[in-house]
C-alpha cells in the first residue's frame, strides 16, 4: 500500500539520524581507492582502440575537461560516501555542461539536461553533488575568486533544496507540466539581472534556433559530381564509404542499414514510423563526439525526404552499461540503448520526438546497443570557456532548478523535500563536500596527465 505523504515525510526526517545532512558533506579518500589508471583502463577495454589518444587528449586539455570525461571516478566514490535511500531516475553526469537549450515539439525553448548516457535510477545526491562539484571545478577553471565559487555552490544547493520544497507543495500533474521555459525565464526570473548575462543566454538561444539538419547538411557535406556526401575528416569524421577493411568488422553500424532503420522503427510510436517512412537513408559517417564518449561508437546518418531541400539528420549512438551499475544495481533494461531512452523520456520535460534505441548482431556474433536521436533540433549549449561570473551563477541555479524538477518528477520529492528541511545544512554540506572534491579532482588529473 502507497505511503501517505506525512509518512514520507516524517519517515525522512527520521532518517537524519541515520545519514544526517551535515554528513554529505564528507569527503575523504579512502585507504585502498583505485588508482586513476586502473578505473580508466578498464572503460577503455570496451571503447575503440585508435581512438583512445583522442579521448585522452581531450580529458587532458584541463581538470574540468578530465572532470566531464571521467564520471566512472565519482561514480565509485560516491558509493563509499555517506548517502541516502531516496532514490529518483538520476541523470548519472549531471555536471554543468550537461545542461542546455530545447525545442520542445511545440518549438517552445526550455532549459534541461541533455546527458543520458549514464542514466538509472541511484540516490538523488548522486546528481546534486556531480553538479555541485561541477560548478566549483569550472569556477576553478575560470579564475573566479573563492568566494565566488562557494556562494554560486551553495545558492544552488538552496535553490535546489527549496525548490523540491515547492514541487512538495504540488499535484502531480502540476509537477509534470512544470518547464523551465527560456523567454520567461529571462523575463521573470531574478535569478538573471545582469544585462551581460541576459546577453549571453539570448545569443545562445539565436544560435540554439539556427541549429537544424538543413544547418546540418550544409556544415557537413559537400557535391562531388552532382552529388551529395558527407565530408571526410579522419579520425574525427569517417565516411562509411571510406572506412578501411579492418573498421568494416568493428563498425557495424552501417552493414544492413535498412535492418537497423526498421529495427530502430519499433521503438518509436506509430506516428513517429510514419514520419521515418518520409525519409531515405542518404549516407552516413562514423563521427568522434563529446569527451568521455570518445571511442564509443557514434554514426551520423543523413536522411532526405521526396526533396533534396527536406534532410533529417540523425545520431546514432553507442550505448554501454551505465557507471553507476556497478555500484547501484544492474538497469531493469536489458539494452543499454533502452536504458538511455526511457531513462531520458522520464527525466526530460521536451524530449526529441525521434528518440529510439536498436540492439545489432555485429560481424563477431555479439550484440550492441545504440540510441537513436535528431543531430540537431534547435539544441544549443552556454559556452562555459567563456562564462561570466554572473552568467556562472545563474546557469548554476537553473541547473539547480531542472535537477530538482526532475528528481521530483521520478522519486519522493515529498520525502526528498522534508529529509532537506529548511536550514542551511544541506547547502553548507555541499560548499564542504564540493571544495574538497574539487581538491580530488586536480589530484587526479595530474595522476591522469602522468599516465600519457
């Protein structure tokens, strides 16, 4: 039978005396905790090889860069941390990067998490604190004074806190129609008044609308003898056509595209097979993405309606087992690409209407798993390398706001809510636990840099 919500709530409270607020700000490093090198090693066992020194490269560029690629460090740590049983739908590497700008299908903007690589269900402070911890590294990064970095740290850990106090308050319903809508966020909210940081967020919304498969088509492709195929950049960009005999056994992808076209269908709702079926497969290309994605399989495969002018671009990405499996407990998925979708329908508040999974048989007998999604929908991303320090702040509390919106969506926001309470110690736990992973994290990248 279904607990009453002043159960939940007196139930949470109670559990302070088991894992008090104070105590997630604890972070020491344990006495055996693996060495850099040899949690690393073993994600790369599974990715491509000749595309490891890139991924490496990338993680190496600072200690944020080595931060976003190394979610698998902070995954095994935050299992021998003090935490909590409240459980939601986590993102699995909510930090600040992993945030940005969206087209809903009614081509409204609204700002949410668009990550899901990692996603299972784990402990709320799972996400809260790789975002915490994400703001002061980038801080760090930026050259922003102390002060600054904890104010923005513990502004959104309060506002995280009082806004799962609000979704409390809320009707389910209520809570699921709940966005972070773009115009009035820019309009209303007080969480924006410099004019510099209402600059920022406007011109990445003027470049997030200009990001559409016809935008696409043209950065992508070129005309060779009338027609149309996707520009070769290897390593990064690799045309199918221009794969080697030995990338043919390992990229598997494109060998029956029409199967895996149809396959990738049945995961769609019916309107959305229709809309496919307006569509041929043109060419595709394996491309490098992301950071700590590098090395994974990823495909972009251009599509073309009745005319030349109508192209749908698509991604086409492998899916493995989430980091967070080995400490929280296997997916109920059995694909790892399911895992990812129903993971993101869950937690997004606008999701891409063309979102799918497909599990392949590969030359070797085995199966993978991708996810299947739109390579640009009007998709746009804050440039963190250049961020204010006010824009650093504001991008922090709605970060702040669109976790808590979608923990309160996927777990007991009324237990999460009353286990938080009122006071300052939730936030003042993540000022202390951020700072000294912050610490960690520095310690590790130059662990990583010796290990090129």
């Amino acid at each position: 039978m279904m607990k009453s919500i002043e159960e939940s709530k007196e139930a949470a409270k109670a559990y302070r005396k088991t894992t008090s607020r104070s105590s997630l700000g604890i972070w020491k490093t344990e006495t055996k905790r693996p060495v850099v090198e040899e949690l690393l090693l073993m994600q790369e066992k599974t990715r491509l090889r000749e595309l490891i020194p890139i991924r490496r490269e990338r993680m190496s560029a600072s200690p944020f860069s080595f931060f976003r690629g190394s979610a698998i460090l902070q995954a095994h740590d935050l299992s021998g941390s003090p935490g909590t049983c409240f459980r939601v739908q986590a993102s699995g590497d909510a930090h600040i990067s992993n945030f940005g700008i969206f087209a809903s299908p009614e081509r409204r903007l609204v700002f949410d998490i668009n990550d899901f690589d990692e996603t299972l269900p784990a402990p709320f402070e799972v996400d809260i604190k790789r975002l915490t911890a994400s703001i002061e590294i980038l801080g760090r990064q930026r050259g922003f004074a102390k002060e600054q970095r904890s104010e923005a740290v513990h502004d959104a850990a309060a506002f995280y806190r009082k806004s799962m106090a609000e979704f409390s308050e809320m009707g389910n319903l209520e809570v699921w129609y709940k966005h972070l809508d773009i115009e009035s966020f820019l309009q209303k909210s007080t969480l924006v008044s410099e004019k510099k940081q209402i600059r920022e967020i406007r011109d990445t919304i003027r470049k997030s609308l200009s990001k559409t498969s016809e935008r696409a088509v043209r950065k992508l492709t070129e005309t060779v003898d009338g027609r149309l195929r996707i520009k070769s950049d290897p390593p990064l960009i690799v045309p199918a056509r221009d794969l080697t005999r030995e990338q043919k056994i390992v990229f598997d992808f494109h060998h029956d595209l029409r199967k895996a076209i149809d396959l990738y269908k049945k995961s769609l709702s019916v309107d959305r097979q229709n809309l496919i079926d307006q569509y041929e497969p043109l060419e595709m290309a394996h491309k490098v993405v992301g950071v700590g994605s590098v090395g994974r399989q990823a495909w972009i495969l251009i599509m073309m309606g009745r005319e030349n002018g109508d192209p749908l671009v698509l991604q086409i990405k492998e899916a493995e087992a989430s980091v967070l499996e080995t400490y929280y407990g296997a997916s109920v998925y059995a694909k790892s690409g399911q895992r990812v979708v129903e993971g993101q329908r869950s937690i997004q508040t606008a999701g891409d209407i063309l979102l799918g999974w497909v599990r392949l048989k590969i030359p070797s007998g085995s199966m993978k798993d991708y996810y299947v999604r739109q390579l640009w929908d009007a998709k746009g991303s804050i440039d963190m390398e250049t961020i204010s320090a006010e824009g650093y702040r504001g991008i922090s509390l709605a970060c702040a706001w669109t976790l808590a919106h979608a923990h309160a969506k996927t777990g007991d926001r009324h237990a999460i809510a009353a286990y938080l309470g009122k006071g300052e110690a939730f936030e003042n736990a993540m000022v202390s636990y951020s700072s000294a992973y912050a610490d960690q994290n520095e310690a590790d990248y130059e662990m990583f840099l010796k290990m090129q």
